[in-house]
C-alpha cells in the first residue's frame, strides 16, 4: 500500500499532509531527528539521532516504490526517484527525472556562490495559498498515482 513519508525537520506542511492523507486512507509516517521531534494524531513518528543526512538515510531506506515524499531536499528527492517514489515539496513542486539534474545543479552553483562570499536570496515568506496550492498539488498526485 502507497504511503506518504513526511521529512519533518522544518517542513511547514506536516499538517496538510496528515489531513489530504486521512482523506485518502494512507498512512503517514513523520521523519524527523531528536532536535525538531514532533508527533501528530494520525501519524507514526520516526526519530531519529541528529548528524548530517540522517534523517534523509532513514526516510530513503523505507521508501518502497510508488510512494509519496513530502521534502524541500533535492539531494532526498533525487534518491526518491531513484527508488519509484514521488516527491513533492512544501510549495506542491513535484521533483520528476525532468527537473531533478537542473535543481541540483543550481544547489551546487549557489553553494559556490556562498563559498566564495556571495550571498542568495532566501525563500519568500508562506501565504495562506501557498498551503493552498501544495494540498491541491498533493491530492492531484494521490488521485494521478492511485492508493494501490
């Protein structure tokens, strides 16, 4: 059976996606380390010790193919594919073959711009229709892919 597996260190959606998941009958399972756990009704919690990609190491090794990850980490939803999962992100971007080498790519290019002293813009503040649109880019993907 699809589940949707939520990496939870900062994700602003844990709670739209328990709810489009409790929608659809899935399971949902939260990912997080000991220095951001959480735990919500609906949703088995995963917690797990805090070192770096610790939690993506986890999440991947439970993805079976076909399932959902919610994740803004472009490293994670390039693993995600690689294993048939779907990974989506917290403003309902879905990561597919098409994209995933241009976002990393522009991962890395930023990087070096802030290893060389440069500075990137920060993401913009959420609004209200960015929750919006990822619960209506969610359930769009549930619906495409089937609960199997």
């Amino acid at each position: 059976m699809v589940k949707v597996l939520i990496d939870a260190d900062g994700c602003p959606v844990v709670d739209q996606t328990i709810a489009a998941a409790r929608k659809y009958k899935m399971d949902v399972i939260l990912l997080c380390d000991t220095s951001h756990e959480m735990y919500r009704e609906g949703a088995e919690t995963v917690t797990v010790s805090k070192g770096p990609d610790a939690v993506d190491f986890v999440l991947v090794n439970r993805v079976k193919k076909g399932d959902i990850v919610v994740t803004q980490d472009y490293g994670l939803a390039a693993m995600v594919l690689a294993k048939q999962g779907y990974p989506i992100d917290q403003n309902g971007r879905l990561y597919s073959e098409e994209n995933i080498d241009q976002l990393l790519h522009g991962r890395h290019i930023a990087k070096k711009i802030r290893q060389g002293g440069g500075r990137m813009k920060g993401p913009k503040k959420r609004k209200p229709e960015d929750n919006e649109k990822f619960t209506m880019n969610l359930e769009g993907l549930i619906e495409k892919i089937g609960t199997r």
